[in-house]
C-alpha cells in the first residue's frame, strides 16, 4: 500500500476514558491518532450527539432514550462515567463540537447509529453539517444500516461512505459496488483476506474493528490487506 497505516481511536481514547467524550478524542489527539471513530444518534430537538448507545443509562447518570430527550436536557447529565476526568462534569458533545476540536488535526470515522431506533432526517442533518463545517474531505460515514449510506448518497454525493460488517455473505462484493462505498469496516473476526485484498485491488479503504492486543495489531499491519484498524488503547500501536 502507498497510504499511511491509519491508527484510528475508537470512540476516543476509550480504554483510558469516557468514551464518546470531548477528553477521551483531546486524548486521542495527544496521542497520535490519525483517525477518531465516534457515533451518533439525533436528540428530540434534532441535534446531533456523540453517544454509543441508543440510551444513556449505561454512559451517564441518566436514564432514558436519548430520542426522547432535547440537547439541553441532555446536558444536565454527566457523560463520564469512568470518572476519567476527576471532578469535572463531562457533557454529552454534539457532532459540532467534535468537529470544531479535531478540524485540521485528524479524520472522523462518523457511524450514524439508526438501530433499534430510527431518527428520521438523521441523513439530511449530518450532510447539512458537514457542508456547513466543510469536514466533508476529513470525514468518513460509516452504518450498519445500508439504506442510510444509501440516503446520504444521494443528499449529498461527495460524502465519503464506509460499510460496517461482522460476517461475511455470499454478495458482499455487488453490494460494496452497489453502495459506491470509499471504505470497508469488517469486524476482526469478519476480516477475510480474500475479500480484503479484492477492496484493495479494487482501490477501496479497509480498516477493522476493534483490535484489543498488540498481536492482532501487527497481524493486521503486516497484511499488507487493511489502511488502518480501530483500537481502544493507542498504545497498542507501539509494537
């Protein structure tokens, strides 16, 4: 390959802090990632949030759907839920402000979540943002649910596209041709070499998920078959 093997942060620097937070992606500058993973999800005021779950019950000292709830709701719960940043109260960060922190630093992976519940007009706000931030260059879009990339496409034709996968189907290759997708995101145990080095010749990007030890890092890079792979710890990277 003739591009940078991208270390890429999966939900910020998450093994040392709340993910999904404004300190666990500052972390993941400060730490080299080339490329930060987030997700996320559409408030009741249609604001975008970087959150993982489709609840906050697990991340914050909420409970609820964060569907039900406006971006100032929100707000008032505390999203470090490692308690990572000392006393300090942590708020949900909306897509914008995550943005504004990495702009001109490194990328963003962004996977809209639209599983259990779907956020109609998700698609037209997050195309609607990244022309106003002008990150779509820097960005990448990825979903489990291809009919979303498919929205996006066609609302706005520059975004870069990424399709998220853990296992491995009989029409994997006329779908990724179909989707006109810029990446793949198998999982690790859904990385196939076969069909991995079928991306690369066909010029797409591969970076899988998630990689949880030093081993599985280097396998990876030494492949030759992927551009990057996603890891909660960036020390992994030092091999």
């Amino acid at each position: 390959m003739d591009r940078k093997f991208l270390k890429i942060a999966h939900r910020g620097y998450s093994e040392l802090y709340s993910e999904n937070t404004l300190p666990a992606f500052q972390k993941a500058i400060e730490h080299g990632a080339d490329m930060i993973e987030l997700d996320v999800h559409l408030t009741r005021d249609g604001v975008l949030v970087v959150i993982h779950d489709n609840d906050i019950e697990r991340t914050s000292n909420g409970k609820g759907d964060v569907a039900q709830f406006t971006l100032k709701e929100l707000r008032q719960f505390d999203f470090d839920f490692k308690k990572t940043a000392g006393d300090s109260f942590v708020p949900i960060p909306t897509l914008a402000e995550v943005i504004d922190l990495v702009k001109g630093k490194l990328q963003l992976n962004i996977e809209i979540k639209n599983c259990p519940h779907r956020y109609k007009g998700i698609e037209d706000a997050l195309a609607s943002l990244l022309i106003e931030k002008d990150f779509i260059s820097e960005s990448v879009v990825s979903s489990f649910d291809h009919f979303s990339l498919l929205t996006l496409k066609k609302i706005e034709p520059g975004i870069k596209i990424g399709m998220l996968y853990d296992s491995v189907w009989v029409t994997f290759q006329e779908e990724v041709k179909a989707l006109d997708i810029y990446s793949l995101h198998p999982s690790i145990d859904a990385f196939d070499t076969d069909q991995a080095r079928w991306a690369q010749e066909s010029g797409y990007r591969v970076y899988p998920w998630v990689a949880r030890n030093r081993e599985t890092v280097k396998r990876i890079m030494e492949s030759g078959l992927a551009n990057g792979v996603m890891v909660n710890d960036l020390k992994l990277f030092s091999l």
